[in-house]
C-alpha cells in the first residue's frame, strides 16, 4: 500500500514540475515568435519609410524562430503533439500502450541528449572560431544556443514521461492515472459491442 501512495505522490510531485517547466517554455517560446515578429515589423519599416535595411534584424529574427521552435519541441510532446504512431496508439491500451509510450521516451531522450552533447560541442567551436552572422553584428554561437538548450528542456518532458510510465509497470493500478483513457471503458448496458 505505502508503495502505491509513494508512486501516485511522485507522480503528482512530477506533474507539477513538468507543468511549471511548460509554462515556462511556452512563455519563452512566445516570446521569442513576438520578438521576431517584433524585428521583422521594423525591419520592413525601416526598409520603406527610411530606405535603410539593417542585416542584424534578419539574424535575429530568423534565429528567435530557431529558439521558438526548440522553446515548444517539449509542450507539443508533453499534449501528445509528436510522432507517435497514432495508428499503434490509437489501438493499444493498458501495458501495450505504455511499452509504446516508454520506448519512445526513451528513444527521444537519447536523441535529446545527442542534440545537448553534440549541440554543446558546436557552440564551443563557433566560439573558438569568433564566427559572427552574416550582418557581422552578432556572435554566432548565441545563436546556435538554442541546440543545447532545446535538446535539453525537451529531454526533461521526455524523462518525466519515460519515469511516470515506468511507475505504471512497477504499479498497474496508476495506468488510469498516467495514461487517461488507455484502459478501454467497459461497455454499458444495451450498447453494441465492438
């Protein structure tokens, strides 16, 4: 009994981690799309109204997209946005649908952390090398941050996922809990069977 209680409290405990750290992201990522909406508005102005085009609004605006993208990689995996092979998914339930759900979280986390070791290695050496944008106003390896950055936050979706349907496996009371509608409903009284 003390184990169950154990499990479903870590899980809670987890849940609210993975919520804040969503949260998180999703106003990092909006702020990036804004802040290069933001760039692209007054470099649009700023090339009609005054003739002049500054280079570095490019960089910066395209590059914000690149963050953005890395920001909500782990939002989208954690509402089920992602491949997941909905055909498979669909028509498993119970254990067979956690095995699925845990062997793609452990495969995107290790692609995650290839993306944050390999992603790492690339920004030292841009910063070795002094490479700057093609408008030559900025550093290039803030820009290629967002690698290891992104590789990072959506390994953490990925191993709060991976750990929550682990405990379903050591607790199969928990899979309504961890996986909502993957044990399939019993039919009432007077409906068809399937």
């Amino acid at each position: 009994m003390s184990k169950r209680w154990n499990l479903s409290e870590m899980i809670e405990r987890m849940d609210r981690w993975i919520e804040r750290l969503d949260q998180l992201c999703i106003i990092l990522g909006l702020t990036a799309i804004t802040g290069s909406a933001t760039l692209l508005f007054f470099g649009v102005i700023s090339r009609y109204f005054f003739q002049k085009t500054y280079a570095v609004f490019e960089d910066l605006s395209v590059n914000l997209v690149i963050w953005a993208v890395m920001f909500f990689g782990g939002p989208v995996f954690k509402r089920g946005g992602h491949v997941g092979m909905e055909f498979f998914s669909e028509k498993l339930h119970g254990f067979k649908k956690a095995a699925l759900q845990l062997s793609l979280s452990v495969i995107l986390f290790f692609i995650c952390a290839i993306l944050l070791w390999k992603g790492l290695e690339i920004v030292e050496l841009i910063y070795q090398s002094g490479k700057t944008t093609h408008s030559g106003d900025l550093q290039e390896w803030y820009l290629k941050l967002a690698i290891p950055v992104g590789g990072g936050l959506f390994g953490l979706f990925a191993l709060g996922q991976m750990m929550k349907t682990l405990f379903v496996f050591i607790d199969p009371s928990l899979i309504g809990r961890v996986f909502p509608g993957a044990v399939p409903e019993s039919p009432k009284r007077g409906d068809p069977v399937r």
